[in-house]
C-alpha cells in the first residue's frame, strides 16, 4: 500500500495520524493544509506543507491522500477537500478499525469508521464518512456521502440517512426511515419519522442545573 499524506492539522489529524499507523500498519508521510494554514515546517513530527506544494513533494503517483477535518458547514468543507485532492489525482485512503464489528464490504472512499461500531450485513458506507466511535448501523441502511456520525448513536435498520447529514451523541434513528441530505439530528434526539433536507432536530428539554450544591445533599 502506497504511504498516506493527510489533510488537516489538528486534532482530527492527529487522530487519524495515530489510528493510520497504528492500527493500520499505514506509512504517514507527512500533512498539507491550505496557503494560508501553514504554520511552521513540521506536524506532529513530520513536514507539513501546502497544499500547492503536496503534489509535488508527495506526487499522488506514490502517495494516497486522507482529509482528516470535522463536519463544519454541515461537512461541505470536508467535501470540497475530498474533490481538490482527487482533482490533483490522488486516490482517497480509508480507515476501518479492526476493532470494529463489520458485515459489509460496501464503504466508500476517505471513511474513517473508529473502534467499537457495529455495521451489520447488506448496510452501505458511503464516500466520506466519518462513524466515531460505538455506533450501531443496522442491517440494509445506507449512509450517505459527507456524513458525519459521533458517537454511541443507533441506525436501525432499513434507514436511508441523506449526503452531508450530522447524527450527534447518543441519537436513536428508528427502522426504515429516511433523512433528507444535510438533516442535523441532536444529541439525544429520537427520529421516529422521515426528515426534510436541512431540517434541524433538537431535544426540547436539557438537563435542569438545580440550584442547590452538591456538597449539600443528603444523598446521590
């Protein structure tokens, strides 16, 4: 396998760094950012250039390419990195933990699947998406493209969750259904219906801070 050059410089990064090398036994060579996010020679130990300078320094002929960003602009940033990269001819590397419980072999490019998700049989992982650790993708759903799950959230099955969707902790999806591209479902929300694209799903009720002290209850 061809050595990875990673696009990104901060914590998300960092983390692919680790799990690439690590868990992976994948060569990092070094990351790229945007002109104007070049800060210093070097990341994380290795060299850090622009993104001008990568296809020369680390010609796409001998290197894949991984963009390791969050899901700003509900993950249009992480998309339109994807498509800079493959127009400069790189191929897209994915990483898929060993420690991960999956049935499928269908998931696409730049996937960044953590430890602990189980993705049950005839699901479908779409190009760029990241499943954080301790999820649960349930039989026959599809995720689309430029979606970005966090963590401990359950797709049932038969769900069709649309492109550049964002699922946050602890999320329950009910079977068949569908969310429209671009939904963004809270943490802690229950989705028991078909969602419209760009709609936004919130719980109503947060945790209530109680005004008295910890340190003067009686009990827990």
């Amino acid at each position: 396998m061809k050595p990875i050059v990673i696009f990104g410089a901060g914590d998300i990064a960092e983390l692919a760094d680790f799990y690439f090398r690590r868990e992976a036994a994948r060569k990092v060579e070094g990351f790229m950012v945007d002109p104007a996010y070049v800060e210093g020679s070097s990341r994380f130990g290795r060299p850090l250039v622009s993104t001008e300078e990568a296809a020369v320094r680390f010609p796409p002929s001998q290197y894949d390419a991984f963009v390791a960003v969050s899901y700003n602009s509900m993950n249009r940033l992480r998309q339109a990195k994807c498509h800079d990269l493959k127009a400069l001819g790189y191929s897209l590397a994915s990483y898929v933990s060993p420690r991960a419980s999956v049935y499928t072999d269908k998931i696409g490019e730049n996937a960044f699947i953590l430890e602990d998700n189980t993705i049950q049989p005839f699901a479908i992982i779409g190009n760029n998406v990241t499943l954080w650790s301790g999820n649960h993708i349930g039989h026959h759903s599809v995720i689309g493209d430029n979606t970005f799950i966090t963590s401990h959230v359950v797709v049932s099955g038969g769900v069709t969750v649309g492109e550049n969707c964002f699922i946050g902790v602890n999320a329950t999806v009910r079977d068949h259904v569908s969310l429209g591209a671009m939904t963004l479902v809270g943490a802690g929300a229950l989705i028991l219906q078909d969602t419209e694209a760009e709609s936004v799903h919130m719980t109503v009720n947060h945790t209530e801070v109680r005004r008295i002290k910890s340190t003067r209850l009686k009990s827990i």
